[in-house]
C-alpha cells in the first residue's frame, strides 16, 4: 500500500498536501478506498464554508456503507473536486492525485501541525 512522505495523515484516513501558500488539498488514502471498496457518491462541502479540524463537511457512499467525511484541518473551503460529480471511482483508482476531495485555505489554527507523517500513520493502519 502506497503512503507518499510528502502527505500529512489524520487518524480518520485522510491525506493532506501542502500547495503554494497555505492552501492544503484533502483526499482519502488508499487504506480508506480499500475499506470502502467501491465509492458510489461523494457529498462535497461548499466553497466558502468555514471549517474546524474535525468538522463534519461531508459524506462519502459506497457500495459497502456511508461514512462521514471529516475535514483534517481547519479554515475555509477554496476549491473542490468537481470531477467527482460524474467521476468517483477516481477516488479508488487515483487516491493521492485526481482522486482528491477538496482543497482549504488554513486557518492560522488549523491544526496542520497535529497530523500524522506517514511513519506514523502506517503504525495506525497496521494495528
């Protein structure tokens, strides 16, 4: 299983990556993909909204359950994938490129700094 060292983790199976500035892109990690198996729908949160590390922003459906989407990090929504709409199973077969969620624009608090290197998220997914 592929866990790229440029990627922050949450404990929720989250990746974030670094852009220009203080902007962040958010996707699953292929772990979450593969416990989901087939993603069926993704309900995305809308450009502008304000979030928390650890707000609830969305829902994503698979074929084998829902699960709520967290936001790893706090700020505001500046972009999502609109590719999604007609697309999701990018999310199983691109996880850490086209796959991606949404992106943010982090809060000075955004909690960045708390996730996880993917050291320490492999030990996470392996117990």
């Amino acid at each position: 299983m592929e866990l790229p060292e440029d990627l922050k983790y949450s404990e929720e199976h989250e990746w974030v990556r670094l852009g220009n500035g203080q902007v962040v892109r958010v996707g699953l990690t292929e772990y979450a993909g593969e416990q989901l198996r087939e993603v069926v729908s993704v309900d995305l949160p809308e450009i502008g909204d304000e979030v928390v590390a650890g707000d609830v922003v969305g829902e994503i459906e698979s074929v084998k359950s829902a699960a709520d989407l967290i936001s790893p990090v706090g700020g505001v929504i500046s972009a999502i994938n609109e590719d999604l709409s007609d697309n999701t199973e990018l999310i199983n077969d691109d996880p850490y490129g086209d796959g991606w969620l949404f992106a943010v624009d982090l809060a000075e608090d955004s909690g960045f700094d708390n996730l996880l290197d993917a050291d320490a998220y492999a030990d996470i997914i392996e117990s």
